[in-house]
C-alpha cells in the first residue's frame, strides 16, 4: 500500500520546505530589523491581549483636564499653552 516516494517527488518536497523556511527566515530578519531602527512596535496577532500588549498602554495614559477657556484636553502635568490670548497655561 504504501511505497517508497520516487527521488523526484523527494527533491520537490525538500524545495517546497526549504523555500517556506527561508522565507520565514527573511520575514524574521526583516522584523527584527524593523524593531531596532526604532519602528512602531507592533501588537500581537493573537485576537486575545498577551502581557506585553496590556503593560505597555498603562505607561503611556496620561491624566488630562480641561481648558477653561477653550475646552482643549491638556496634560495635567505640563499643560501647555493653545494659542490662544486669554490661555490661562
């Protein structure tokens, strides 16, 4: 029932998995080329949140307040002027 494959369908195979494992090699290659110039880190492709996703976003949220004057939302800890004459920052 089962025979040995001919040598030719044997060397399409081992090209089939060298291509795949070259080109996921380049793709590596490229990502972590990418994360070292300093490129936006990227999420995860898993559709639940991992760790690394969810510890990240608490350190960038900053606590904000609101202009009197003109209703723009500015950090709380180095408020900013808007331009604006009657700006109280």
């Amino acid at each position: 029932m089962f025979s040995i494959p001919s040598l030719q369908k044997l060397l399409v195979l081992v090209a089939i998995i060298m291509a795949v494992w070259t080109a996921f090699k380049f793709i590596g290659q490229m990502d972590k080329a990418r994360r070292g110039a300093g490129g936006v880190k990227r999420k995860s492709i898993w559709p639940w949140p991992t760790r690394a996703d969810t510890g990240d976003a608490s350190s960038r949220i900053e606590q904000t307040q609101k202009c009197p004057k003109c209703g723009a939302y500015v950090p709380t800890r180095e408020p900013t002027a808007c331009g604006r004459a009657d700006c109280p920052y």
